[in-house]
C-alpha cells in the first residue's frame, strides 16, 4: 500500500519525540499498519532547531499554513499547542478534507465542540489520543475498550507536576514552594507553573475525558478548578497520619441530577493503588458498570511517551482513513446526534468526604461548639485528630474527616465555624474520596 | 442502519454477562455504536438454563452448529470454552464467513495460528478482548495503544485464583491448603483448580499477549509454566521480610537471542505498584521502547468484567465488518506475512534475580562452601539473611537474593549445594524480577 505522508506542525519536545519514534520504530510501525508511515514536511518557526533534528531527512519550512494546504500530504500532526494559530491551522487542515492529529488538550477542551464538529462535516479524524495522560492509551481504552459500559466515574491523577511536587512535599516534608523549585530547576515544572499547579491542564483533560465518557460536550468552562499551590506540608502529614494520601485528582462523576467535573487536592485512602502513584507518573481510575474499577497507568508527559500516543494515533488514522466515516470511532465515542444534554452540576451541589483543619483556642466547650455546627448541618464525623498545642503556643490543631455530604452544606458550617471566637483564622479544607465502588 | 444480529453460544456465567450487559446497555451501546447490537438466539446444551436467562428476549435452541450455519447471524460469540467442539464451531463460523468474538484463551493459545489463518483467508474478524484480563482491555492496548512501540517486556498477574491465593497466604499467615479451600469455597477457585494454580491458565494469557507485543505466531508448548502450590508460608514472609512480595507472573520479554516466555511465582520489590495488586484483580505492565512502563489494572474474570470485553469486541466487530479487511487491525496486531520467527528461549537461557532458601547444619564454615559454589559460577549476591536455629533445632534457615544470572549456572549452583553434607534436603528456588526499567 502506498506510505502515508505526514505533515508535522511544531518539531518541539513532543514533535522531536514523535519524529525519533517514527524513524526509529519504522519497520516495527509498518510491520503493523501494513504501510510506511513517514513523515513528509516539518514546519516549525524555528529553523535552525528544526533542521538539528530532522537533518535532511524531511523537508523542513517556516510556513504551517502551506502544510496545511499541501495536496500530498495526508495527515497534519499538530503540536504547536495554545488555542491561536493552532486552532486556524487544524480547522484549515479539515476543511482541506486532511485528518489531524493533535495532542493539544487546551485547544479541544475549549474549542473541540467546535472542532469535532468540521470533522464530521469534512468526513475526516481529529485523533487526540496524546491530550490525555501522554503514552497511556485511556481515550482508546474510554472510547473503544470500556464501550460496553455505562461509566460511573473517573478519577485520575492527570498533572504530573502536581504530583511530583505533592510527592517531594509528602518524602522529604518539604514545603511548596521549595519543591516547585526543584521542579523547575529538573524541568518537571514550566517558568510559569500555573496552569499545572492551578488545576487549569488537569481540569482540560478532565473534560476531554468525560466528554468521552459519558457522551457529552466538551464543557471546560463549568469544570471547577483547584490547584495545589496553597496545600502545607502539615496537612499532608496529618493526612498521612490519618490513612490518607493527598494527590491532585480531576474527578468526572454522574450524578441523577448532573455531572460532577471536578479538580482539586484530594485525600485518598492510603492503600488504594492510585494513592500510590508517586512522582511523574499519571494514573486514571475508570468505573464501569459492567468492568467494575480500572486503571491505566504510565508516563503523563515527555517527549517520547507522548510521541507514542501520537504515532498509534498516527496508526490509527491510517487503517481507518479509506473506510466509510460512519464505520470510525466516533470523536466523542458516542455518535455526534447521540450527545447528552445533561448539565455540569455546580460545585455547591457536589457529595463528597471532607478534611477539615482548624486552628482553635484550647479552652473548654470549643469541640462542642464545632460539632454543634456540623450536627445542624447534617454533617457527621468519620474521624477525628486533636493535636496538643505546641509548646508555649496557646492554640492548638483539629483535623476531622467527614463523612459524604453537600458541598454548600460544609461551606455554610466553615462560614460559622469561622465566626467561632475561639477559632483563629480560616478553616481549611481538603476534599475527600474513598474510591472504593 | 441495520442492527446487527449475534448468535451466543454458551450461556454460562460469562455468557449470562454478555445477555445481561447488553441488554441493560442497550441505549449506550448503539448511541455509541450508531447501531443495535442483539443477540438474535442463544445456543445452549442446557436449555433450561438457557430459557431462565433469556426469558424470551432471544430464540434459544441446543444446536450450536445451527446457529454457525444460521444465514441471518453477522457475529458468533463464542463462550462455550475448551478446545474440542469450540475449534470446530468457530472454524464452521469463519468459513460461513461470519465474525467470531470469543473468550477462550486456551483454545487461542493452542490453536489460534489456525484459527487466525483461516480468518484472514476468509476475510473475518476473530476478536478475543476477553480472553485475557477480563474486561481490561489489554488485548486492544497492546495491539493499537502502544502500537507505536517496540515492546521491550511484559509482565503481568493474570491469574486471579492465583493473585488471591497469594494475597490470602500472606495477609493471614495462612497454608496454601487452607487458602485454597477458602477460595473454593468463595468460587474464586474451581474444583480442579489445576488449571489456575500450576500456572496453566497465565500461560495460555501470556503466550496470547507475547504474540501481539512481539509479532511472533502463538506458541503456547514452548511456554514454561510453573505454579504456586508448592510455596510456603515461611517464603512468603521471609520475601516480606526482606522488601518484595511474591506474586504469580506471566513474563515476555525480548532478548537478543530470543524470547523468554515463562509463568512462575516471582519476588516483585513491594514498593513497585504492581506488587499492591492484591486478592482477584489483574494487572499487566508493558515496557514500551517509546512509552515505558504502563500498566492496565482490573478484575481478570467474572461475569460482566468478562462481558465488558466481549461486547467491547462486538461493537469494535460491528463498526469494521464492512471495512476491507486490508484496513482492519491484524489479528496479532502485525500483518499476517510479517510475524517474526524469533526463537522462544529455554528456561536454561532466561536471565533473572533468585531467591534461593537453603536449611543448613549451623555448623563452622557453612556459609563459605556455599558462597564459593555460587561465586565459581559466577552468580553474585544482592542480599542475605540467615535465621538463627529455632528453640531445640540444629538447622537454621538462610537466604540468598542473587543478582541477575542465568539460570541455568543456578541450576548448576542449587545441584551442587544440594550435596553439601551440611545441606539438609532440598534447595527453594523462586525467582526474583526487580522491574524498574
């Protein structure tokens, strides 16, 4: 059969990864797809970086816009990223009835509504494989694998700089700060951290995930987003000292009346198998109603295991380009005119578990008064750690763990909880999951 | 479009799953699918079970071969299990040109050469998602999510009577005996439970994975297979004493030489995630060249675990049947003329760690005539530990953690200790796989 000539937007880490890997794996990768795969034209702005890596052995251009439109190429991989000039050049790429392949999870979290949309239209695939927790195959295994089931939920540690860092935080006791920048100073975290250590690329790939998984939308702007940056090293000891494990987990879950979408630090059960996934590493918890609980596990990030994601996709797109597009996978696993409508719920209307830590004078009466609060809420408590005050301090920690109840509910007791004379300063609070059905 | 018409053979505790899945997923799987997917009649020899399940949902008749030669059926599921008269129905399927999606691992890995030959020759799919790990889906990961990689090694707990076994032993102190009796008792084990504990059934898993990683044709005699039933208690902690856990693997890996193929209990260092793997769940770790490690986790058997991957399989069958069979995936993932014939290594050839435990005479000089067997055959040691002689006993236990050797020098090394004088009885051998790169 006759090779498939791929055009490359952007030969940065994840684009140089992907052209090694098809080099390199050559004769392994048209062992399988039954024809050569091969990269055809490189554009990148950066020249001189472009030509250091290709070396001759693709054409390299400045110009993404003519790969675009290059009649000999069959499929565009685009990994420039951001939602700008990559969003023009994918939806020009489509309308050029090219099929695309992209690991920009921003671009199709905001945008892939948009997007999926053109490719129906233009009877081409948008594969998106390495968007989500690089090398780990998860969108084949939510859109093809687990196709048999209802979803329930999905829980995954999807940021692998949240986790290194709540990793060093937790094995060495040190504080954020000092461990962000040893990220940085590794290359585990960006000059500007904050869309990993906010929540921001999670919550992208949280809602690329549930799209897929329960047939909706893509709806990043009603995903609630919470990062790591404020999380002491105190509360990861007491949590540990409690059985837990705090980890920055994206959370999707189906409700009866919504869809929870979710990021935030969360505790988890210390023996559950994802509490123990430390550094780098991704990990993604899936509930079937017929599988029961998954995981997929692997590298979230780098250049060659992301390249990975990208080539199979690459595969893919190859077998399946000359079939009818009614026989493809769908985008979004369920068909186009087979979305659901049902809503994001708000994050007042989340059920969870929670961590609380307070700070309170240590005088008489004070438990009773907090747990007068919690009681006319309906919050009951699972567990409970009250520290003895440092010495020469005259307050003292208490941590409780509740049992699963509604977000708004637990706000309204910190708000009054806080008003209490004898607590200083603010509640904080953790969520909780137990993972266990 | 059309809905497709399946015809069930087998309607037993997997078989029941895939009924039930179905049904109660009906609406997602076709919002998924864009088409039905019914089981149009069961095959049964015992119809009374047969009708109990269906309750008139399905036509349901005895004669398997007559739903083989049924015109009206697109997909046979077969589920009847074994290699006799299911051979001979899914060889009739295929030459009716009918697609075939089975569960049955033994008779893939005895016979699937033929069997894939045949539908390659005849233009059909044979899906078999479910015969390995249950509803993980690791036959689709390994064939099309990490399709980009050379697979280096896997390893993996596919066995689940054997997983709770192990976890059971350890968790309580308790006999291979007793355990085994409990999970009897529990159906996590069968009657004859050879099949599971002497490593039969992770053999046939694993020659069925190795074939798709390594693009080799199923060679299941060649595999090496060895089971728990001869561990200990007292192994199991002195491992857990000294930072592993035992666990019964199924290992491929690529050499230079060849492949090694091998089933055994082996000591995994506890720390590694795959060790916590604990009672009937599954878990399979690939080492990809590009991805690294990845690893797939979830309930290996039951009912709809089991039923997950086979219906996965139906619409994944559903959604190609109409595509040239050019463009489908290759059976073991690499074209049918481009299987490699790399040899399948002897046991004698296999490189690993041992964990060899030794009851010696504490006698002056013991431990120096068996570090000189060792060290003249060129195996060095990791870690020792030497028990001291319990209350009123002569003999104490010692333990050695040898570092990567050959096996067949230790072969060499255990023979020859075994007729030192100050050796009482047998030498306990089990290996010992560190996994971390």
């Amino acid at each position: 059969m006759k090779p498939i000539n791929v055009g490359l937007l952007g030969i940065g880490t994840v684009g140089g990864g992907t052209f090694t890997v098809l080099e390199r794996n050559r004769e392994e990768i048209s062992r399988r797809a039954g024809r050569a795969i091969a990269i055809a034209v490189v554009a990148d702005k950066d020249l001189k970086r472009a030509n250091a890596i290709v070396n001759g052995r693709a054409k390299v251009i400045d110009d993404a816009m003519a790969v675009v439109d290059d009649p000999n190429i069959d499929i565009v991989v685009e990994l420039i990223g951001g939602t700008g000039i990559s969003k023009q050049l994918i939806l020009k790429a489509i309308s050029n009835r090219k099929h695309v392949v992209t690991a920009n999870k921003a671009l199709l979290a905001q945008h892939g509504n948009e997007i999926f949309a053109a490719a129906q239209k233009n009877g081409v695939m948008v594969a998106f494989e390495a968007a989500v927790a690089g090398g780990v195959p998860i969108i084949k295994s939510l859109r093809e694998g687990l196709a048999a089931n209802r979803i329930e939920w999905i829980a995954g540690i999807i940021n692998g700089t949240s986790n290194f860092i709540l990793s060093e935080m937790r094995e060495k006791g040190a504080s954020f700060d000092d461990v962000l920048k040893e990220a940085q100073a590794l290359g585990y975290a960006e000059a500007d951290p904050t869309f990993d250590i906010e929540g921001v690329d999670a919550a992208h790939k949280l809602t690329i995930m549930a799209a897929i998984g329960f047939g909706i939308p893509m709806q990043f702007s009603a995903a609630y987003t919470e990062g790591i940056s404020k999380l002491t090293r105190e509360d990861i000891q007491y949590a540990e000292d409690l059985g837990y494990r705090i980890k920055l987990l994206g959370i999707a879950k189906r409700k009866a009346n919504g869809i929870e979408l979710r990021v935030h630090p969360t505790l988890i059960p210390t023996k559950r198998l994802i509490a123990n996934v430390e550094g780098v590493m991704n990990a993604i918890l899936v509930k079937g109603d017929a599988v029961g609980q998954t995981m997929f596990y692997g590298a979230g990030a780098g250049a060659e295991p992301t390249a990975s994601a990208v080539v199979a996709d690459l595969i893919d797109v190859a077998r399946t380009m000359t079939a009818d597009p009614e026989h493809r996978v769908p985008h979004l696993a369920f068909q186009p005119d087979q979305l659901s409508d049902i809503a994001i719920l708000p994050m007042g209307e989340v059920e969870t578990s929670y961590y609380l830590r307070l700070r309170v004078h240590d005088k008489p009466g004070v438990l009773a008064d907090i747990t007068r609060i919690l009681a006319d809420l309906d919050i009951s408590i699972d567990a409970m750690l009250q520290k003895e005050p440092n010495e020469g301090e005259a307050q003292a920690d208490i941590i409780m763990l509740t049992h699963r109840t509604i977000e708004k509910n637990v706000n309204a007791a910190i708000n009054k909880i806080e008003a209490l004379p004898v607590v200083a300063g603010k509640v904080t609070r953790i969520r909780l999951e137990v993972l266990d059905k």
